[in-house]
C-alpha cells in the first residue's frame, strides 16, 4: 500500500517513514501544505497520515481540500493539537479518526489497517479468498491452513487484489501500492511478483483481465 506522509519535524518524519517502510508500506513524504496538496492531486494513496500546523498551508485546509474534490482517501490526523474543539474541527472537516503525538507506533499501524480495511468495506481482521487468508497485522499468509512466505512486494501486490475480489487493477495501479518517490520502478516488476504469487497460493489466485489489469476471481 502506499501512503502519503505529511509531517513537517524531520526527525518525526524519518522515524515514521522508516516505520512505515519496514511493515512494506510505499512511503512520500511531504514536509509543507503546498507539497501535500500537488501530491494529493497528481497521485493516488491508500490513506494520508496528516499533521495539521505545516508550514505554508495548514493541515485542515489541505484536508477540506481533499474533501471538497470528492477525494475520500482515509485520513488520519496526527498533531500535538490536542484541543477538544480542535478535534472536532478535524473529524468534521473529514478526517477518519485522530492520533495524538507523542503516539505509540504500535497504535499508529494498528490506525492504519483499521482505516484500509474500512475504506476496504470489510470489518474482519484479515481477508480469506479461496482457501487463501492474509492478516494484514502479522503478514502471515496460508494457504489451506499451511502457512506460505511472501516477500514484501509480493504482499503489497497482493493484499489490494485479494482485499476486493473481482475488482480489477491495472499494472499501474499495482506499481503505486510498491513504489514511493525516487524508487526505481522495474518495468516487469508487477509480473514478476504475480508469477512469485501464483507459484506460491495457486495459479487461479490471480486472473488476467486482457488489456485491463488483474483481478482476484470472485
């Protein structure tokens, strides 16, 4: 999955980029309001993890911003701002919950999974497809009960698949969920790792869809 970083403070920055990145999470970082919003209107992201006193811009417009373009990316505030009104201010100007810093990082991941699944449309702590289950919060894969080892990027190819059965992502799409700002992006890669998953769960788990992209089969 690929998420969008919006912080400010360069050692919070690093310290939570480096967290995220080590659960295989594709990490931007923007550092201002303004970078925020271009990021957000020239790239697609799995949820935006907000703070709100940035320079420039500050974290509510960006966010009523979003909102107010139909954008309904999962957002999760995280800020010192720890005013009950300035809670409110940000719940309802659309954010989908609020963290405040200094936060736990175990809490702030299990933040994340809760909204991805949400935004998901599923409630249950891991997906099951076919004998196939995933649970985001340990990584671990079975299949028919026997667990399997995925790589990183297997599983960011395979979690949003297997998430909406019979919706249908493009190799692009899929190229988001595994690459942030100033990786190298190999042509093949989205085929490479499909072949590794097919391998691995089974070689219906993953359909082509001629032209189109791939799909989990309903």
């Amino acid at each position: 999955m690929r998420l969008l970083l919006v912080e400010d403070d360069t050692m919070i920055g690093e310290a939570v980029q480096e967290l995220l990145r080590a659960e295989h999470y594709a990490v931007d970082w923007a550092r201002d309001g303004g970078a925020a919003d271009t990021a957000l209107r020239t790239q697609s992201y799995d949820l935006v993890l907000l703070d709100l006193g940035l320079p420039g811009r500050d974290g509510l417009s960006v966010l009523r911003d979003m909102r107010t373009r139909r954008d309904r990316t999962p957002v999760l505030i995280a800020t010192a701002r720890d005013a009950v009104q300035q809670r409110v201010q940000g719940l309802d100007a659309g954010a989908d919950d609020y963290l405040l810093k200094p936060y736990d990082m175990d809490e702030l991941l299990a933040r994340i999974r809760a909204l991805t699944r949400r935004a998901a449309g599923r409630a249950e702590p891991s997906y099951e497809h076919e004998g196939v289950k995933i649970i985001p919060a340990t990584r671990e894969a079975t299949v028919n009960g026997h667990a399997v080892i995925l790589s990183a990027r297997e599983w960011a190819v395979l979690e949003p698949l297997l998430a909406r059965p019979g919706a249908v992502l493009s190799r692009a799409q899929l190229e988001d969920k595994l690459y942030g700002w100033g990786d190298e992006v190999s042509s093949n890669a989205v085929e490479v790792y499909i072949h590794g998953l097919r391998r691995k769960l089974g070689a219906g788990i993953i359909i082509n869809v001629r032209g189109v992209g791939y799909m989990v089969p309903t």
